[in-house]
C-alpha cells in the first residue's frame, strides 16, 4: 500500500530523487530496511527511464525527520504538504512528481503558485474539461521556501502520457510503485 500523502499524523515529508547504475538492487536493499523511529511510512518508486528512483517518507516530527536526513545514503529535502485535490479513487499506477523551484525563498510565492493552479483547475473543471487517469494531486511545499512538489497520482504511465504527450519535460519525472510500508 503506498503512503497516503492526506494523512493528518505526518507533519513532514521528505522527498528525494536520484539515479543509480543499479536502480533493482538499490530498491531491493532500501526495502529491506526497517522503518526509522518516527517514519510514519515510506514509499520507494523507480523512474520509467530505468535509472531515476524516488523517495517518499512520512514523518510524525520534524525532528526525526531531519536526523533521518542528516544521515540518509541520498539527498532528502524537507516537504509540508499544503494542498490536496483527491480527484477519484483507486490503486496509482503511476506516481508522477512536478517540480517547481525558485532561486529565492518566498512563502508566499510557494502557497501563491499552488492556489494558482487550484484556481486554474477549478475554472477547467467548470468549463467541463476532465482528466481522465488523474486520480489525485498533492502540493508539497519545501521547508526553505524554494520549491514545490506535486506528487500526483495516475492511474497509469498511459494516462499520463495521453494528458502530456509522450515527450519528456525536465519539470517531471514519472515513478512505478516499487514498495511501501506504513504503520
């Protein structure tokens, strides 16, 4: 079962993104680890480029998060998840995570850019436009103030691919669940 990025008990999320010449057996190693005190669920995914990997962990404090990070094998950024907008409901095929970064912190361009798009989808879905395979989008805004993530959820690689078009965007990447473990 993978995380549920709308859990109330999560007060932090750390995401991180990597390569690896050896994306199966670094996957097979990370589940084999217990989860570290405090880590409320984790989620590895591997990129359909066949080297790009992700990590998705849920934290019950910052401060266990952040000593998970100060010693994690992979660069971890922290991440507060400010808004989500459960579309339907299934098992996510595909996990697709959207990046957004500014060279300057600034909160409030952070919660300004995501309400924006909330706004944009909410004038779309009054015009009739639907999605077909988007099951949920959850905005992550980065704890320096610099970047915002959406961890977005489709139903398939397909879906995805029918809403952006088969070309590749240095914006996102998209992820196949690898393995999860909640408490």
């Amino acid at each position: 079962m993978l995380p549920d990025p709308t859990r109330a008990d999560a007060a932090i999320t750390l995401i991180g993104e990597w390569t690896s010449t050896d994306p199966t057996a670094e996957l097979d190693r990370l589940a084999a680890e217990p989860l570290p005190e405090g880590c409320l669920a984790a989620a590895c995914y591997r990129g359909v480029d066949g080297v790009s990997l992700l990590h998705y962990s849920q934290w019950s404090t910052s401060a266990a998060a952040r000593a998970h990070a100060a010693t994690a094998p992979i660069p971890l950024a922290e991440y507060r998840r400010y808004r989500s907008q459960v579309d339907a409901t299934g098992p996510a095929g595909c996990v697709v995570i959207a990046a957004i970064d500014s060279p300057i912190p600034d909160a409030r361009w952070q919660r300004d850019f995501v309400d924006g798009m909330f706004e944009a989808g909410e004038q779309a879905e009054a015009e009739g436009v639907v999605i077909p395979g988007l099951l949920a989008a959850h905005f992550h805004l980065s704890a320096d103030g610099t970047g915002v993530r959406n961890y977005a959820e489709w139903t398939d690689v397909a879906a995805h691919q029918a809403f952006t078009g088969t070309g590749h965007s240095p914006a996102w990447k998209r992820y196949l669940p690898h393995h999860a473990r909640t408490l």
